[in-house]
C-alpha cells in the first residue's frame, strides 16, 4: 500500500505515450566494468534498497489498491543492461542513446527500475541511462538513492554478495499488513485536512486558483507520442549562485529565467507570440530523509518569455519567488493532496486524473541539490550527473538540474515530435546563464568556455 496519495497518484497518471519515470544521465571516467560485473555490484547494494526488488500487486481490498511484495522471480539481469555508441561516441551519439533508452517504458510486472551500461564515449570513457518509476523516488528520494548505489570512496570495498530471498506472505497476512497500511493512510490524509496556521486555507486556495489559471496554448503543449529526445546544459554553480546574489535571487531563481530567455526564443523560432509561460516548479516538503516516495508541492511561476534580457527576467522571477516563500501555500497544498487518501482507490485515480486535465502549466522546471563531494562506481569518477524530469500527458517539454561537485548538470528531457529543437533550447539556456553571470558590482564576469556541441 502507498504510504502517501501522490505516490499512487504518479501511477494514475502513466500512460503509454507519457511515461513517469524519473530518469538521468551520468558520465563517468575510465573504461566501463563488464555487465556481469556491474550487475553483481548493484545486486550486492540492492540490501540497502529492498524496494528495488519488489513489484506491486493488487490486493484483496475491494477497489484498486496496490500494494508492494517481494518479486518472486526477481534477477537483476532483467533490470542492468548495456549497449555501445556507434562511432564517434560523441555528445550527439549519447544524447541519441538517452533518448531512445528513456522511451523505453517499464515492464509494470517487476520491481520499476531499469539501469543502462552505455559504453564507447569518446576517450574510452561511458555512461549509466537509468530510470526509476516517479511512484518511486521525488527528485530528492533519487539523490539518496543514488547516494545508496555510489561511494565517496574510490577504493571502497565491494559489499559481500547477497543472501537474499524473496519474503513469501500468506494470503491472510498480505490482507491485514494493507488493511493496517489502509488506515495508517487515511489518519495520515485526515491529520493533513488540519491547515497549519491562520490564513493556510486562504493560501493553499490562491494557489489552486493560480494552477487553474489558464496557461498560453503554445507548440511546446502538443506531446503526445512515446519518443523521448534528451538535452544537457553545464554551469558553474558558484557563478550561478553569484548571480542570483547579486540580484537578491537563488540558483532555482536562476535557472527558471534562463529557462524563460531559453523557451521565448524557442516560440519565436516557431512564429509564436507570448508574454509569459506558466511553469510548474516542484517544491520539496520532505522532513524525512533516507524515505522512498514523493513528498512534493508545487508553485506557479509565471516566465516572462516576451523579454530577451535575462537579468530583467530574473528580478521578476525573484519577486514571485520570495512571495512564494512567505506564504504556507506549498504546505497546505501538499496537505490537500495527500487528503487524497480518504477517497477509495478508484475515486482517487479519477480525481488525480481530473487534477490533472483542471491543471494548466507548459513547462516543469525542477532544481534538485545534489552531492558536493566526487561519487565513484567501482572506481571510476562519475563526472556529471544530468537528471530527465517525467513529462506529463499532453506537454512536451520538462527542465531538470541537479548540483555535483560545484557544477550545476541541467537536463532538458522532451516529446521528441513536439520539441524537434531540444538541444538549441539547451544552448540558449546555457547563453542565458552567462549573460546572468555578474559580479555584485554589475561587471560581467568571464564566461566560461564552452566545449563545442556539448548540449
């Protein structure tokens, strides 16, 4: 059973032609270990992650509940696979890859999670493509996942191999652990329908009515097929954080205007006339750490595309996000959804769905911190992280970004039919960070040189 509506609410909302698995790109230096190798490391990590050998099943409480078991017939082989760039293994060929890896769906039968060993980059180096199903892991839950998977210790020892078997439940004990998981639900959903503080309903009502705010109908809103196509951007973080300081703004304050420098110049090259975009920015709310599931709000932003100047479109964006920050909406939101659990199974999944069509947005931006010490697989340094933000039924393009080791890793994840021009709208978000890189005496500071077609 799901600890938190939204979890199951990420399932409701899976569709054939939109996917919502979390997904990522990660580079790492020398030659890539063997299969066989990789997939006995992961399986002696897999103790620390019980989840990921386990797949949902229906119970036997009327409706639709799910709950989670032990694969019966789990094998990791099924779940770490690999494949090798064509000649030259470049940006392009990894970006290709990543796409075609990505539009893979998961098989719902099995524990929800693929890795892929991309070999044959340039220099001799590789890759891991994985993805893991958003009922999963929010943004933050990936980051500790990973954490689980990778050591900050290049030469740690290999974890003994595991003696793990699958946990065999009788029908009557499956019953009475979803049944008790069931009403932990629900008082969990009835404490949340208590607003913290005066004035929360009001709140949590304004940003209700922001979401329903009709958003344009733009191209970038027409997805609608299974191909995914895949994007990275680079930053210097401290230069990042350098420029949102110098004009009283954050890094995710940063990233959403080069966003919007980036996507209004993408609807003009489409013909496209816009003032503003509205982007959905999750919002953690997670107290505690180390916890699988999503734990997740959302704010509204309003991107000022029509401007062509980025440090006009970041003072904008850092009024609405400071409002955002002063006020309880984020937690009174997260509160409402998670009253979600007080409707029965099918009552849920048709209100999520219903959200969903009420909700109006063209694009999620997401800004997730990561680690700030190097990570190694077996050895080898990963070098950066690039993360794919799920896109929902009936958008087409997400921004994901995520910190390492002093670098700021910016995925662009897209329906491949609805946004043919992915990689541009990469290089104008990158072009955008730099003309935001000032100093706090409004010099500009030197951009950084950028390596040839590496969006």
């Amino acid at each position: 059973m799901f600890s938190r509506a939204l979890d199951g609410a990420f399932l409701d909302l899976d569709t054939r032609d939109a996917p919502l698995h979390v997904g990522w790109t990660i580079r790492l230096q020398g030659s890539p270990p063997s299969v066989a190798a990789l997939r006995r490391h992961l399986a002696a990590r897999l103790d620390r992650v019980p989840r990921l050998r386990q797949r949902l099943v229906a119970t036997a409480l009327a409706g639709r509940e799910r709950r989670w078991e032990d694969d019966p017939a789990f094998d990791v082989a099924r779940h770490v696979s690999a494949c090798w760039l064509p000649a030259p293994g470049g940006p392009g060929e990894l970006r290709a890859a990543a796409g075609t890896l990505l539009s893979a769906p998961l098989d719902p039968a099995r524990p929800l999670w693929h890795v892929y060993l991309v070999g044959g980059l340039a220099g001799g180096a590789w890759a891991l493509v994985g993805q893991v199903h958003h009922v999963l892991v929010d943004g933050i839950a990936a980051v500790e996942l990973a954490a689980l998977v990778l050591d900050a210790d290049p030469d740690a020892p290999p974890d003994p191999p595991s003696s793990w078997t699958p946990r065999r439940l009788s029908p009557l004990r499956a019953a009475g652990l979803a049944a008790r998981s069931r009403l932990s639900a629900v008082a969990g959903a009835a404490r949340a329908l208590t607003m913290p503080g005066p004035g929360a309903a009001a709140q949590a009502g304004g940003a209700l009515r922001e979401l329903l705010r009709p958003a344009p109908v733009t191209s970038l809103d027409a997805g609608g097929g299974p191909g995914r196509a895949v994007a990275y951007a680079d930053a210097g973080l401290g230069a990042v954080r350098e420029a949102g300081r110098a004009r009283g703004a954050t890094v995710n304050d940063v990233l959403l205007a080069a966003s919007s420098v980036a996507l209004g110049a993408a609807l003009r090259r489409r013909g496209e006339a816009h003032e503003e975009l509205k982007a959905l920015v999750p919002v953690s709310v997670r107290a505690e750490p180390s916890q699988l599931g999503n734990r997740l709000s959302f704010v509204v932003v309003s991107l000022p595309v029509a401007a062509r100047d980025a440090p006009a479109a970041l003072d904008g964006i850092a009024v609405q996000t400071r409002r955002a920050k002063g006020s309880q909406a984020t937690t009174s939101v997260a509160g409402l959804a998670e009253a979600l659990e007080l409707l029965p199974p099918a009552g849920r999944s048709l209100a999520v769905r219903a959200a969903l069509r009420l909700a109006s947005f063209n694009v999620i931006v997401s800004n997730v911190p990561g680690p700030d010490v190097p990570l190694y697989l077996m050895g080898r340094r990963v070098t950066s992280i690039h993360p794919a933000v799920p896109v929902v039924a009936r958008h087409g393009l997400t921004i994901g970004a995520l910190s390492y080791v002093g670098r700021l890793g910016i995925g662009l994840y897209a329906d491949a039919a609805a946004v043919p021009d992915v990689v541009e709208i990469a290089r104008d978000l990158e072009s955008a960070i730099d003309a935001l890189r000032v100093s706090p005496t409004g010099a500009s500071s030197p951009p950084t040189p950028r390596r040839s077609g590496r969006s």
